[in-house]
C-alpha cells in the first residue's frame, strides 16, 4: 500500500505477484517488475464475506483510491439477498415465490403490494415455532399444484423458503 498520487489522504494498492489466465484457460503466474498499480479491488478477505472467519484484508480497503467491486460499506447492502429479490418484484424480473423468517432483521423492506414475497420478523426466539409452522403450511398450501419440492435456504440472517 502507498499514498495516491490522486490524492494524499488515499492509498493505492501495487501488485507483484498475480495470476492470469489466457483464452484458452491455462493459468500462469506473472511477476510484476515493476509493481503495477491496482486499478480495480475485489476483497474476499473481510469478515462480512466470509461470514466471520477472517478479517485479513479489510485494513486494505481503507481510503483507497480505486473503484471495488464491493466493500465492507456496501455489503450488507449488496449481499442482502431479500433486498435484491425485492428489487427483482419492483422491476417485473422473474422470482421465485418466497416466504422469509428473519430474526432481527437491521433493515425496513418495503414489499411492492403484488409482490409473491412474505417475510415474517422475529424479534425473540421464544414461541416461534407454532408462527413458523402455520405460516409454512399456508405457503405450501398457496402454491400451485404442479410444484413438487420447496427449497430452504439459509442465509445470514433469513431461513427462505421457496419452489
């Protein structure tokens, strides 16, 4: 990391050692000699996306000089998959039919009136399973005759289910 040349109160980013691949597929390992400057950062080292685990490369996001692909700022936003679907039903973008738990759950959403989206909100996690069981047998009841299977899906802080 080094100040930017951009601006003093930014870094930037210098690599020396990355791997390409060509059109072909082959991989190779280039080494920059001089380093070259990043101009575009994709971190997969915070502690938001990889869900607690490290936390290794957050300290290189700070004040840098060029566009990522997220950030620790954005990504509660962009890895908010109920927030995305929501955007999907307010644009007339195909989705499937959902029903959500979210246990305290940081944000409003605002459900489009037609939407085919529930979430239900928990703020204890006392008395939830009869909310839960009523709630699933009125989803899976709702749905048309021909779906066969309904998915699970486990997020950071929603179960959602969906056909």
């Amino acid at each position: 990391m080094a100040t930017s040349d951009i601006d003093p109160s930014m870094n930037c980013l210098y690599v020396h050692k990355g791997i390409s691949f060509d059109t072909g597929g082959r991989t190779f390992i280039d080494v920059f000699d001089p380093p070259r400057r990043i101009t575009y950062f994709m971190n997969f080292f915070t502690r938001a996306i990889t869900d607690g685990q490290t936390g290794d490369g957050e300290e290189l996001e700070v004040n840098l000089d060029c566009p990522m692909s997220s950030s620790l700022k954005l990504v509660r936003r962009t890895d908010d998959k109920m927030w995305t679907r929501l955007l999907m039903a307010e644009a007339g973008v195909a989705y499937p039919e959902t029903l959500a738990f979210g246990y305290k759950i940081p944000y409003q959403y605002d459900i489009p009136n037609d939407a085919r989206i529930k979430i239900v909100k928990f703020s204890s996690k006392e008395g939830i399973n009869n909310v839960v069981q009523e709630e699933v047998l009125s989803f899976l009841n709702r749905l048309d005759q021909t779906v066969e299977k309904a998915l699970v899906h486990i997020l950071s802080s929603f179960i959602c289910i969906f056909p």
